[in-house]
C-alpha cells in the first residue's frame, strides 16, 4: 500500500498546474519539475478543463495571481464531473482572508497563502494526490467486490436450482419433491382442498442392469422422466425422481378419482411406447402405480400419505405388476 509521503517511483502522480501566468507559477515548476514522483502538467484556467480529461490528474494546484478569486474556478471544478472528486490545492500568497474562506466555501481541498518550503510543498502534493489515488483504488476494488457478489449471487440461485434436480433425469430431486410437497400440504389444510401423490414403479427393472448394464436402465429412467412429465398439464403439477427407479407425482387440489386417471394415463402410454425389456417374459417396460389421495386433516401430516401411496404401489406389485392401485390417505 503506498503510503501518505511517498509513491512509486514507477507510478508517478499527475499533477495539473493552473494558472501559468501567475508569478508564483515558475517556483511551483522549479520545485515540482525533475521529481520522480510527480508527473507536472501545466494549463491556463480557461484551458484547465479539457487538459484535465485527457490527463485524469490526481492533484490540480491553482496558483492566483495577485487578488484573483480563486473560489469562482475552484466552483466551476466541482460543478463539473472531471474535476468534481479531485483534491484542489489553491496557492495564493497575495490575496486576503477572505479569498481562502471563498475558496474553501467552493470545495478547496487545501490553501496557502504563501509559498512554502520545497520539503512542506511536496509533502502536501503527495498527502492529497495520495489519498486521491488511494480512494480511487478504494472505489475499483468496491466495484468488484461488489461485481463478484453479484456473481456469486446468480451462482448461488443455479447451484440451488440444480439442487433441486436430478441429475440424471433432469425431474425434480426428491428432496425438492418432498419440500414443494409439505408446502402444498400446509396450503391444501388451509384450503380444505384434496392432495394427492403417485408413486411410480419400474417393473422388474434390476434386470436392465443384470443384462444390459446400467447405461441401459439409465436410458430407460430417462424416458420414463420425460414420460410422465409429458402427463402433466398444470404448472402446480410436479414430477420427481423418488428413488433409484421410482418416480413420484404430486397433484395438488385432485381428487382420488382424478389422480388415478391420470394414473392410469400414464401406465398406458409407457405400455403403448413398447420399450424392449431385457427379461423375455416381460416383452417391453410396464410400471405400477400407487395413488394415494386425502384432505389434510390437522392431526395428519405429509408423511402419512406417503407411506398410503407406498403401500398402494406394494399392493399393484402384489396383484401381478402393470398396474393401478390407490388408497386414501
């Protein structure tokens, strides 16, 4: 960190003179010329401005001459965008008390009202064009704290929003099933509206593993995923990815009867999509289907009708598999 008294000498500080003709002008050239730390520029009032632009000073030192007003230019810095933030050091050894307080009321970053000794003068010119620098670097690194946050942020909303998927199937997970399902819970209680959960099952499906390989039975879950997906028509409607080869289907605001149609609906069409299965007494993929429905009751809770859904699915394996079974929650 470059400290208040000194900079490196391989990143000199710009300093804008104004205010050539000003007899205190050469002796502020003289001190200020040959410094390896300081960069000297130099401008007339009326030329000040632009020179400035191009420059990007860290420091402009106004040398009056004589009883000039130094807080009519010292406003006109200010009012501006260029010279609005940098420090402004006012040199008027001939004017009065009152031309510095005019000069301080305009925004003067400092004054003198006389010339002080080389040591004094390079002192203050590396104080102000210091802290200027210093401030700017405060501001750059502010800017990309605050540019990394931002990026973090959307990072942080796509690694939640990949959290809630899985990775294979590309459904929801079903830790994102079970949460957006407690939800509609708690909503369908409040409501007095029915809930009501598919849990969907591969038959036979370790034999696409034993016979085929796993990339086979994963190409299989991925069809079924965009399968049942395919089934759903409301927003609110939600497919997950429930175990290793079930999938589960939550329904909010269906009834028993409307949840095991669309239960049915989707065994149907994998039956009709005719996926070759490995076991050559299966033919092609079927699944069961366990529906189970209720009206939350407030001494009830999720899991409840879960496990009335699971026991559904046990009871479509149980009567031959390819199949629909619902029980209420």
């Amino acid at each position: 960190m470059t400290s208040d008294s000194e900079f490196p000498s391989q990143v000199p500080c710009r300093v804008l003179l104004v205010g050539t003709a000003s007899p205190v002008a050469a002796a502020l050239r003289e001190t200020l010329s040959g410094v390896d730390d300081v960069e000297l520029h130099q401008a007339e009032a009326v030329d000040a401005f632009e020179r400035a632009a191009a420059l990007a000073p860290a420091l402009v030192l106004h040398a009056l001459a004589g009883y000039e007003d130094g807080g009519r230019f010292v406003h006109t810095c200010r009012s501006g965008d260029v010279l609005k933030e940098v420090p402004l050091l006012v040199i008027a050894p001939q004017a009065e008390g009152a031309g510095r307080d005019a000069a301080f009321a305009a925004g003067a970053t400092d004054y003198l009202a006389h010339l002080p000794a080389r040591t004094e003068l390079l002192a203050r010119v590396r104080y102000h064009a210091g802290a200027h620098l210093a401030r700017q670097q405060r501001d750059i690194a502010v800017c990309r704290l605050r540019t990394t946050e931002a990026t973090l942020a959307r990072v942080q909303v796509e690694i939640e929003q990949l959290a809630g998927l899985d990775a294979l199937t590309g459904v929801a997970s079903r830790s994102r099933f079970e949460h957006v399902a407690q939800n509609e819970w708690q909503r369908a209680r409040r409501n007095g509206q029915p809930l009501s959960v598919l849990i969907c099952d591969v038959d036979h499906f370790d034999q696409f593993n034993e016979r085929l390989g796993q990339d086979a039975g994963d190409l299989c879950l991925k069809k079924l995923a965009g399968l049942l997906t395919g089934q759903l028509k409301r927003p609110s409607d939600l497919a997950a990815r429930y175990s290793g080869k079930a999938f589960a289907i939550m329904l909010p605001d269906t009834s028993l009867d409307g949840a095991v149609r669309l239960a049915e609906a989707c065994r149907a069409s994998l039956e009709r999509l005719a996926l070759s299965h490995p076991a050559p007494e299966r033919r092609v993929v079927t699944m069961s289907i366990g529906v189970a429905s209720s009206v939350p009751a407030e001494d009830a809770g999720l899991e409840t009708l879960l496990e009335r859904a699971d026991e559904a699915l046990e009871a479509a394996k149980a009567r031959g598999r390819n199949r629909v079974m619902a029980l209420r929650g």
